[in-house]
C-alpha cells in the first residue's frame, strides 16, 4: 500500500469526531464564560435568553447532550442543565491536560 493510500490514525472519523466533540465542548464553555454567571443559574436562568442566536446552536447541542436525562433520572431540567456545566468544565480541563501533556 502506497503512503498516499495509507490513512493516519488522527484522520480517522472516530478520531476525527472526538476532536470535533472537544472543539465544541470549548467553545460552548467559552459561550457560557462570556454570556453567563454561575450566580445567574441559582435563579434558574433561561440559556437561550442570554447567549445569542450565532452561539446558540454549538451551545445548545452540547448543553442538551450532557443534560440529557437518563431512565429514573429524577433531577429537573435545571440540575441537569448544572450538572451539564459541571461535566463540560471537567471536559475541558481534561482536554487541556492532555494536550498539555
């Protein structure tokens, strides 16, 4: 096989779509840094009313992803939405840390 036909293994889709998920996961904290604060969640904020309409798509697909509520998830909307950002930091920083590494 010619190195041409030869596929390197961070050009794989699995590769690739994780790359995409971190990308998004960045940017959709960096989305919640600007627009939102940690305080304004204690009242139960309502996310599309604060961040703008050219952020919210990449914002709301990750938010509604990790927000998600599972079989005999019992927490509301709220909890998992902070929940979500909880996961979404720990995302990133873990992202950070390995490349860093």
């Amino acid at each position: 096989m010619g190195s041409s036909t030869v596929r390197s293994l961070d050009r794989e889709p699995a590769a690739l779509a994780m790359r995409i998920g971190v990308v998004a996961a960045e940017a959709a904290l960096a989305t919640f840094a600007r627009n939102l604060d940690l305080d304004d969640l204690e009242d139960g904020i309502d996310f599309q009313g604060a961040i703008g309409p050219a952020e919210w798509p990449v914002f709301s697909l990750v938010i509604d992803t990790l927000a998600e509520a599972g079989p005999g998830d019992r927490r509301t909307l709220d909890e998992r939405r902070a929940d979500a950002l909880n996961d979404l930091a720990r995302i990133c920083m873990a992202a950070k840390n390995r490349g860093a590494a």
